[in-house]
C-alpha cells in the first residue's frame, strides 16, 4: 500500500484453512482444557485409560464434560480387549455425545471392532500404531483416525516421524480418507516435524501446547516493546492521541 492511500485500502479477506493441521490436548483435566481451548486453536481432545486413572473421576462423567467443552472429536477409549464387547463399549461410548471418537488399540480384535464401529456411522481411532502396515489395516478397517505413537517409538531408539512420513505416503498413493493424528508427543519439535510429515492432526500433553506458545526472544521483545512504550506518554485508547 502506497503512503497516504489509505482511504482506498481493502484489507485482505482471511480465512482459516479447514485443511490446516488439527491441535488435539491429550488430557483428562477439565479445568487445564477450559483455559487452552480458550485459545480458540484446540481442534479436539484425545483421552486414554491411564489419564482417566490419573483423574481419579468415572469415566462417563468426564468425557460428557470433555464433550461439552470442545467442539470437534473427543476420543475415549474401550477397554475390553476382544472385539463383541469392544464393540458394546464402543456403542455406550457413542452415545455420550456426538463428537465422541470411540478410540480402540490396533489389534486384531481391535480392527473387528473398528470396522463393525464404523460402518455404524461411528468415528473411530485406532490407537498404539506403531508400523506403517498396522496404520494401512486400521485405515482398511475403516479408522476415521490412526494414532501413531512417535513419542514411544523414539523413547525405543526409533525414528517416530519417520512412520508418519510412511504412513503418509500409503495413505496419499491409495486415497485413503483416514487422518493421520500423531501422539505421544514430548516436544514442540515432534508438533513442527509432525506438520512438516503430512500429519493431519496432533494430540499434544497441555505443558508442550504452552510451549508451542512461548520463546524467549518473545518475552525479551515484549518486555523492550513495552518499556518504550512507557517512556512515550501515550494511550492508544485515549482518543486525545488520535485529535493531534
Ligand atoms: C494418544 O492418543 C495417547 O493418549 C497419548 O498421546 C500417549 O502419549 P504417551 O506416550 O506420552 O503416554
């Protein structure tokens, strides 16, 4: 924009990308979930049995709230290890709310599970992926999700994002719908490879998403931005400073 051409500047139209990549908290606490997703930038929640374990509260109750406090898919695993009664527990699951994502591990049993949920209509996450062959079954069986775990695998001297970059490749070359949702994550940097790999959603621990917000230079500018500031008198929202 040229100087002094501002009466016939049109700012530029944003839109948000529904095809950006998806922020998820990995998390039971209700409480933490309320600040971040205050954010506006928490796509869903992901939730497991040793989270429930660590809240302490039933099952049912804390994922209704989950439900209630984010809009897009809340997953809650079974936790029944064979397929009929997976299958049960997926269906009570459901009927919580309707974002929630009934998470199932990627078993034998657990594919069963995941192919007779979905063709249900329900969304389903199959969780504990560890190989590119184990995503393309759950995507095969049907997964609305696939959970690969990047944090465990690198804990066992594997490369983690090097799965999501396979399971990427499979799913683009066969047109697979199911979304690649990269967990067990420990980093701000597993967030930035995971989004560099295709991933199309990240399931992120509330203490790494705060650190996806933070940096140190950031603080350091904000805090010589302001004592400038300071020194200059003046209040944007005093409307004096617009008279002059
Ligand atoms: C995701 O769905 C899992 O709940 C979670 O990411 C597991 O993370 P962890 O390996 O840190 O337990």
């Amino acid at each position: 924009m040229a100087a002094g051409n501002a009466a016939s500047y049109e700012a530029p139209h944003f839109s948000f990308r529904e095809a950006a990549v998806q922020l998820f908290l990995d998390t039971t606490d209700t409480a933490v979930l309320e600040e971040l997703a205050a954010t506006g930038l928490v796509d869903g929640v992901t939730t497991n049995p040793s989270l429930i374990a660590k809240s302490g509260r039933p099952m049912l109750e804390v994922i209704a709230e989950i439900c209630a406090l984010v809009e897009g898919p809340v997953s809650a695993e079974v936790a029944a290890t064979d397929a009929e009664t997976m299958i049960r527990e997926g269906e009570r699951l459901a009927q919580i709310a309707p974002n929630v994502t009934v998470k199932v591990p990627l078993t034998f049993d657990g594919l069963q599970a995941t192919r007779a949920l979905s063709r249900q209509g329900t969304m389903v996450n199959v969780t504990l992926c560890f190989t590119a062959v184990q995503a393309l079954l759950a995507a095969k069986a049907g997964a609305t999700f696939v959970s690969p775990f990047i944090g465990r695998l690198d804990d066992m001297g594997f490369d983690g994002m090097r799965l999501i970059d396979e399971i990427r490749t499979i799913y683009d070359q066969y047109d697979f719908d199911t979304e690649i949702l990269a967990a067990s994550i420990r980093t701000p940097d597993h967030v930035k490879a995971a989004a560099i790999a295709g991933a199309d959603c990240a399931t992120i621990p509330p203490e790494v998403f705060r650190r996806l917000i933070q940096h140190p230079l950031t603080d350091k500018g904000l805090e010589q931005f302001t004592a400038d500031w300071a020194g200059t008198g003046q209040s944007i929202l005093d409307a004096r400073a617009f008279d002059a």
